[in-house]
C-alpha cells in the first residue's frame, strides 16, 4: 500500500517521513494540493532500484543480442574459459 504524505510534512514531520522510509523500506509519495509532487525514498531502496533497473537494461541487450544470431557458447564452456582465466 503506497504511504501518502502532503508535501507540508517535509517541513514539520521531516524525521517521521526518514523513518518510515528506513523502517517500511518504501518511498513517501508526497501531495501538493491532492495531486503527487514528490517520492522520497531511503538511499537503500534507490540504490536498490538503480540496480534493477541496471540489470533490467542489460537484460534487454543480452536479449536483443540472442534474437539476432550473435554466435553463443555453452555455459559448459564460459565456466571452463573463465576458470582458465583465473588459473592460468
């Protein structure tokens, strides 16, 4: 369920919003006027969100790398070429 603030909260409930951010690990979606302004969130659940989206990114080019014929190789033999890497 998303947590509702009006934006007036930043300025007189500023450690409440933090702790709800860090306890629920959620953001603050914060109002002006009934309408969404603003999302506060932890730097955890930012970070943690830029790395999805990092991965989502890469998961994307590695699809469209597959769907376009690129020459592959087997899990079987990456393990091996990265184990004779890392043992020669």
């Amino acid at each position: 369920m998303p947590i509702i603030k009006p934006i007036n909260h930043l300025r007189t409930k500023l450690s409440e919003i933090s702790e709800i951010c860090h306890k629920e690990g959620e953001p603050v979606y914060l109002t002006r006027e009934g309408k969404g302004d603003l999302v506060v969130m932890s730097v955890a659940r930012y970070e943690k969100q830029t790395a999805l989206l990092d991965l989502y990114q890469k998961l994307s080019v590695a699809e469209q790398q597959s769907a376009s014929g690129v020459e592959r190789i087997s899990h079987k033999e990456m393990i091996k070429q990265l184990n004779d890497r890392l043992y020669a």
